[in-house]
C-alpha cells in the first residue's frame, strides 16, 4: 500500500470523536460526544460492539491484562467497563468538573479536566 492511502473507513459515530486507543489484538475503541465508546475490528473497520452513556465521553484507556475498558466522560465519572461481559462494574465520581483525560496503570487512575487539579485513585478501591 502506497504511503497515504486511506486503508479503510470506521463508520458509526454521530458525533466527534475524542479519542482512539488500540491493542495489539487487532481491536481500536473509540469515545465520542454522541456519548459512545465503540469497540472496532481494526482491519475490516466493522463496529463489534457500542457502550452508551448520558454524557460525552473524553477518554478511554484498555487494559488487556484484566480485560477492562476505562471511561472518563463529562459527567465527572470514571466508569470500568468489563470487556468479556459487556458491562459497566464500576462507576464513581472522579472529578468536581468535566474529566478531559485520564492515564492509568497497573496501580492508579488519574485524571484531569476543566479544573486545575490531578487527581489519583487507587485501581482496586477507587479512593
């Protein structure tokens, strides 16, 4: 494939996209303001599987080692999304504005926004 050519289309979102993270298993998710996170096959551009929420959502980080989604959205919440059962187990309020982004690792969740303050929580508690 020539340097520049458009390889394919992921189609779906009714709003702007915020932001696109992808495994190394051939699978992209993406957040979006029509308050979406959209799992897709990388290769063929086929939308597998859609979380909606009430609010847009800013950030998402995977992780394959627990097979879990993590949202942040404007609603101020982080959620926990497991991957194999298709659903939120998680929810809390990680911030006193809307969350713009989020880092996580093998130990915390930190995040910021429309504040001027980073916040950290632990993964497994949530304090």
């Amino acid at each position: 494939m020539p340097s520049g050519e458009l390889y394919n289309l992921h189609i779906g979102h009714t709003n702007r996209v915020n932001v696109i993270k992808a495994t190394d298993q051939d699978k992209i998710f993406s957040g979006s303001n029509d308050c979406t996170i959209r799992s897709w096959n990388a290769t063929t551009g086929v939308c597998d599987h859609v979380f909606k929420f009430a609010d847009p959502v800013s950030d998402v980080a995977v992780s394959l080692t627990n097979n879990f989604i993590y949202s942040a959205s404007w609603d101020k919440m982080v959620r926990i999304i497991d991957l194999e059962a298709k659903k939120v187990i998680k929810t809390f309020i990680a911030a006193k504005e809307a969350i713009k982004c989020m880092l996580v690792t093998e130990n915390y969740i930190f995040v910021a926004g429309c504040d001027s303050v980073i916040r950290g929580f632990n993964v497994e508690s949530g304090e």
